[in-house]
C-alpha cells in the first residue's frame, strides 16, 4: 500500500500522456490537407532523393501562425500560414524546405515522442517538488517546484532544436540546397512570427537565441568542409 500513491500518479501521468497524443493526432487530422503546392513539391523530391527514398511527404497544418510540426506519428507538418508566406514572397521555397529537413531531424532523433514523455515527466516533477517545498516555503513552494520543471523542460527542448539544426544542415548541404536558406530563415522568423524576443530568461525559452543557432550551422558548416 505504501507504493500505492506512486502507482497512483504513474497511471495518472500515463494517461495524460495517451489523451494529449490521441487529441493532437484528432486536431491534425481534421485540419490538414497534403503539401501540393507547386513550389514545394521539387523541394520534396530533392530531400527525398538526398537520403535516398521517395519524395518527402508533408502536409499543411489549417492554422495561420508561421510554424513546422513533427507530430509523434512521424508526420511533417507545415502550417497554412507559411505557405500564405511564400506565396507572398517572403519566404522561398528553399527556406521551407529547411524548415521541413528540421522538422525530419526531430523525426529521425525521435523527438516529438520524448517531448511527449518530457511533459509527463515535467508534470511529475512539478507535482513532486510541490509536495516538499510546498512543506517547507508554504505559499512559494508550488511556484518554485513550476520554475524548476519549466527550465529542466526547455533546456531538453532546447538541445533537441541543436541536433535538429544539425540533421537539417547536413541533409540540406546533400540535397545540394546548401545552409544559406536555413540562415535566411532564422533571420527572418521574429519578423514572421510577430516575435520581438520577449521578457522571458533564456533558461526558460524552449528554443535557442537566433544568434546561437545561426552560429552552431556555420561551425557545423565549416568543420564538416574542412573533414
């Protein structure tokens, strides 16, 4: 009986974890449509081609902020508002397909699957932490035991956007794209996704500062054409 509470909160956090994957796989589902668009579609073949299979499958995820997905079935998502991007002329289709050999990175590394196990682990530490410190600083206890799991959750998300980076340059760089669309874009997203950097410290961002990952594709870059 005493092992019972933690039986208890494993089931519990087993359960969060099978609801959140069935209800994103549901949302998908119903607002996705495959990635036709005549400009993309060569950027497919040529991915495909540099790992040696058939084009790349995508799809267009119906939402209008600018974003790629790697859901947890492996699928690739783009979303409608970057496409809306493109044929604008703000973005090309080159930069897009960096996007997508990005989201294959957290495909191939197997990402989106453990960011699901990550936030059941995030929650089990935050529900662990509350309980002690909740004893000992009655009042900040449940806030400070949130911080922790919130920073321990994106530095894990952070080093997963670095070994993304990393996959797209070197698949990038064999599709004979290069990384130069993948830099472009990075200096262009706060301008396309309407975010200025905001307040938040950058031990509880989930994604790395531009600069650093601009610079992680550059020395990866450099060291793989001196190799």
């Amino acid at each position: 009986m005493k092992y019972l509470p933690i039986i208890l909160l494993i089931l519990y956090l087993a359960a969060m974890w099978f609801f959140s994957l069935w209800r994103l796989r549901q949302e998908l589902n119903q607002k996705s449509t495959p990635l036709n668009h005549p400009r993309l579609v060569p950027m497919l073949e040529r991915l495909g081609r540099a790992m040696d299979l058939p084009p790349v499958r995508a799809h267009v995820y119906e939402v209008e902020p600018v974003n790629g997905l790697a859901a947890p079935d492996g699928r690739i998502f783009l979303t409608r508002g970057f496409i809306r991007k493109l044929d604008a002329g703000e973005v090309t289709p080159e930069e897009l397909a960096s996007v997508i050999a990005h989201e294959l990175g957290h495909v191939a590394h197997g990402h989106a699957r453990r960011r699901m196990i990550d936030f059941a682990g995030q929650n089990a530490i935050r529900m662990a932490l509350a309980g002690v410190l909740g004893r000992i600083i009655p009042g900040l206890g449940t806030w400070i035991a949130g911080l922790i799991a919130t920073a321990v959750a994106a530095r894990l998300s952070r080093d997963d956007e670095f070994e993304a980076d990393r996959f797209a340059s070197a698949l990038m760089i064999r599709a004979g794209l290069g990384t130069e669309p993948q830099i472009s874009l990075f200096r262009k997203l706060e301008r396309l996704t309407g975010n200025r950097g905001g307040s938040a410290p950058a031990w509880l961002l989930s994604h790395p500062p531009t600069g650093r990952r601009i610079a992680a594709i550059q020395r990866n870059q450099a060291q793989w054409r001196q190799g």
